[in-house]
C-alpha cells in the first residue's frame, strides 16, 4: 500500500529509495513505426533513428513548458543548450508519436 501511495503521489515514504526511470513515457500506436532517442542521459547532442520520417520533435521541461520545437529535424539535435536536468522529448511523424524521458547533464 505504502508504494502505490508513492507512485500515486510522488511523496517521499521512510525506506524507500526514488528511482529515475528514463524510459518510455507515452506512445500513440502506428505499425512498424520505431523511434530511438539516444544516448540517456546525454549532454550535447541526442540522436534520433526512426523507421519512418520523423515530421517534428519537440522538448517540454519537467512543468511542461515548451523548450524547443524542430520540424523536420536531422538525425542528430543539439542539446548542448538545455540546462541539467530532466526533459520529455516527444518524437512525431505523421501517424505516430512518442514521448520519453531523457536526463540532460
């Protein structure tokens, strides 16, 4: 009980140590559709490689605000910008997106 309420509310419980997950976030399903964002954590650039054209990326900090947003980005996106800390980068194409957590240091 006591780790669904920390998962449910983030709060901090006695013995229990918090864990960073630098996984996936949310996805919208499209077949044969895969999108890969790395290195996690990164520094200066991330690289993206995806089955089908990528239409958008776009980088929110951890309150939602809009850091950046690229259509039509390359492969490989500076981020040497971004402050340490965690962001969601959310991928788009045409008929899908995906949303993953990724640490800047």
């Amino acid at each position: 009980a006591e780790l669904d309420q920390f998962q449910a509310t983030g709060a901090m419980l006695p013995g229990i140590a918090p864990s960073f997950d630098c996984g996936l976030v949310s996805t919208h399903y499209a077949p044969n559709a895969q999108i890969q964002i790395y290195p996690n954590p990164a520094s200066h650039w991330i690289h993206l490689q995806a089955t089908v054209p990528i239409r958008e990326i776009i980088i929110h900090d951890q309150l939602g605000k809009l850091i950046f947003q690229q259509s039509s980005p390359t492969e490989k996106v500076d981020v040497s910008f971004l402050l340490s800390g965690v962001y969601y980068i959310e991928v788009r194409t045409d008929n899908y997106s995906t949303t993953k957590k990724m640490l800047i240091e």
